[in-house]
C-alpha cells in the first residue's frame, strides 16, 4: 500500500513536471497559452500576429447585419457608422495571460489553462454615435407610415363609412440595443426589429355607431346680401362634417380663426356695442346660432354660449350664439359614449345645421325661452345746430332691452328633466330725439 502511494505521487509529480515544461515551452515560443479566447474566438497556441489576423477575419465576414420587418429587410455595415475593434489590446492581454506575474503565479495559471481552466477577454470597441444616430433617422424616416382616420360623410341623404389603416413608427430604442448588441457580439447577422402600431383617432368601430339624427335646426338669411352670404358658406364649409368624439369638447373658433379660412371672409354688417356695423366675417355668428340650437335639441352639454346685445332677426330671444376672435366661442362637449358628426346644408336661403350619433342616445326634447324682464329704453332730448327751430328728428331710434332664459326640456323615457342653459341679456337702447336751435332769416 505504502509502495502504491509512493508511485501516485510520482505518476503526479511527473504530470505537473511536464505540464510546467509544456508551459514554459509555450511561452518562450512565442504563443499565446491553451485555453484562451478572444469574444469566444479561440486563439490557442497562436502568435499575435496570427491571431490578430484570425480576428480580423471574423469581424471582416461578420461585418454586416440584416434588420427583418415581415418581407421587408433592412442592411447595415458595422464600417457606415465606424465601429473599430482594439484587436491589438485584446491580443497583448491574451498573450500575456501566464506572463504578466511573478514566475510562480505564471506557472499556476499556466498549470490551470492546461488542466482545462478557460479565460477569455472582452473586445472592446468604439464607434461614432452621430453615424448611428444618422442611420436610425433615415431607417425610422423610411418606415414610418402616416395613420388613415376612418371616415363618415353624409351623401344624398346618407351615412357614407370608410375603414381605417393603421400607421406605423419605428421603435428607435429597441434598434439602437440591437445594433450596440451586434456590435458587441459579433456573431449576429439577423434580428428582428420592431414596428409600433400607430392607431388614427377615428376608427370604423366608433364611428359606425354614429346612425341616426340627434338634433337638427335650421335658420333663414337674405340671399341678395352677397358678403354676408359668402361668409355664411365659408364658416358652414370650415364645420361641416367634423367628427367629435366621447368627452371631446368642440370650439366653433378653433375651426373658423385658421388662417386659411379668414383669409375668405369679406366685409359685411357686425354687432359691436350694440350697434351694426361693417366687419369682417359679419354673418358667421348665424352659423355657430343654428349650430347652437342643434346641439341642445341633440341633448348635448353646452359649455360655453354667449348671446348678441341686439337681438337677432334670424332666431328668437336666447336662441343665438355670438362668437368673435378671443374668448368669445361657442362650445359644445359630448358626453356620449359614442362620437358625434356635425352636419351643414345650405339650400337657397336656409341652413340646416344636422348633428348624427347613436340610436342609444336620441332624445326627446323641447327648448323653450322665457322673456323675464322687459327693460324700457329711456328718451333723451338734445338740440341740434342743424335744424332750425320748431323741427325735429329722431336721431336714434330706442330698443327695449330684455332678459330672456334658455331652458332645455328632457322628456326621454317618459321622465321630465328641465335644465337652464343660459341667461341672455340684451340691454335696452336709448331714443334720442333732436329739437332745432338754428334762427331762420
């Protein structure tokens, strides 16, 4: 037994013996140890230079990578956004593995490495940010795609739908991982990059539940004042057919105030300070008053309505809705669940304002208007240089100022629901009248 142990430990002693010989040779030849690698290339027993040359052939065949989207195949060269490798620092580190210590420490690891031990050194590299950047840009330019809104217009008496398509986007973050991933690992040719969906804003779902007539009014105008006519059919165009989804709320204004738009008004009669007189745009405020009576007969929530300070000859006391560039808007929200369409059709000398939506949400309802306080205008008399004694003339006729409430009344599912939608003021215009103080010869 005791002979037994005395030949192991030579057998062992001869084995550890040959393995530093081994080693040693190794090193003093010139190559770089066993067991070592290079981004898991193996360059084992190789001189730098050799292995330097391995390296490089790699990365050379390597050098590109497909980007997959369906059918469609995207190319990059890792040398269009100059990604170097530091072969050489990767190459000294390996052959100094089992050189770069003290000669017991070399031996070992050297001892290891040949006994099975594995080390392997990272490649390190660089490459120009602004390149890739660029590359990304002009990959996420060519991919993107514009979404398509689903449609619904009103022809011959008809909801006419048109589905959507769906845009898409690049996702930016996720190609720029998988080409640093590439560029780190080498070995990647293909990967999959991904493709964000982007939904429009009006789908054929939402707006095929848009069938029936929620409310509609129409108003009458005078077709022998052209201005006001022209501007009549500029501000109805610049609503028409607009599309108002769930807890959106919708600004008269917003529409009208586009440049493209006022560049079409002309000049024709506007209410400012009680009084008439030439404006641009004058005649659009009948478009947002027919608008205004639709939306209430439609049960929609009226956030923001103000009435003229002369009553309107087109709809009745508190049935008008005066709008101006600034704060002076009209507003509507829908507080459906389903969106809502806003129609025009101008016909000879009426428009008719039409507002569409669901079956679900068709109301029955009445709107009525109370006069409650009648304002008496008060006569004021002046003299007058102009007119000779004993004449007169009244130089500006008196208007009887009102108070008048909006009240709308639901009576949808035999249940009566009376709400106040507004308080209109219309403030009384003095009489003046002129007595002649000028002596007659």
């Amino acid at each position: 037994m005791k002979r037994l142990k005395i030949i192991i430990l030579l057998s062992v002693g001869i084995f550890f013996l040959g393995s530093i010989n081994l080693a040693q040779a190794i090193s003093k030849d010139g190559k770089i140890h066993k067991n070592i690698s290079i981004m898991s290339v193996d360059v084992s027993k190789l001189s730098k230079l050799e292995a330097k040359t391995k390296l490089e052939k790699i990365i050379n065949k390597y050098n590109k990578m497909s980007l997959v989207n369906k059918d469609e195949v995207y190319k990059i060269n890792m040398k269009d956004i100059l990604v170097i490798y530091n072969i050489d620092e990767a190459v000294e580190k390996a052959y100094n593995i089992g050189r770069d210590k003290d000669i017991i420490s070399n031996i070992k690891t050297n001892i290891n490495l040949y006994l099975g031990e594995c080390k392997n050194i990272k490649l390190t590299y660089t490459y120009n940010e602004n390149l890739l950047n660029k590359y990304i840009n002009n990959l996420k330019e060519s991919i993107y795609k514009e979404p398509i809104d689903a449609t619904i217009k009103l022809e011959n008496n008809k909801l006419e739908y048109k589905k959507e398509v769906n845009g898409s986007k690049l996702n930016t973050e996720n190609i720029k991982r998988i080409i640093i991933s590439k560029i780190d690992k080498i070995f990647i040719n293909q990967d999959e990059i991904k493709i964000i969906d982007i939904k429009p804003k009006y789908t054929y779902s939402e707006l095929s539940k848009i069938d029936t007539i929620l409310g509609t009014y129409e108003t009458y105008f005078n077709t022998k004042l052209n201005n006001r006519v022209n501007n009549i059919n500029v501000a109805a165009e610049a609503t028409n057919n607009i599309i108002v989804n769930p807890l959106e709320e919708f600004s008269f204004n917003y529409y009208v105030n586009k440049n493209n738009i006022q560049s079409k008004f002309e000049k024709a009669p506007v209410i400012i300070n009680g009084k008439l007189k030439p404006g641009l745009g004058g005649g659009i405020c009948q478009v947002s008053s027919t608008m205004y009576n639709a939306a209430l007969y439609a049960g929609l929530e009226i956030t923001n309505v103000k009435n003229h300070s002369i009553p309107s000859s087109y709809v009745s006391k508190g049935r008008d809705a005066t709008v101006a560039t600034g704060d002076l808007d009209f507003k509507f929200k829908n507080q459906y669940n389903s969106p809502i369409l806003i129609t025009h059709k101008i016909d000879n000398n009426k428009i008719v304002t039409t507002i569409y939506g669901n079956k679900e949400d068709k109301k029955d309802i009445e709107v009525i208007t109370e006069i409650i306080k009648s304002i008496p205008n008060k006569i004021k008399i002046r003299n007058s240089e102009e007119l000779y004694e004993g004449e007169k003339t009244i130089y500006q006729k008196g208007r009887v100022g009102y108070k008048v409430n909006t009240i709308r009344i639901d009576r949808t599912n035999e249940s009566k629901k009376t709400e106040l939608i507004s308080q209109s003021y219309y403030p009384p215009k003095d009489k003046i009248v002129e007595y002649g103080t000028k002596k007659k010869n």
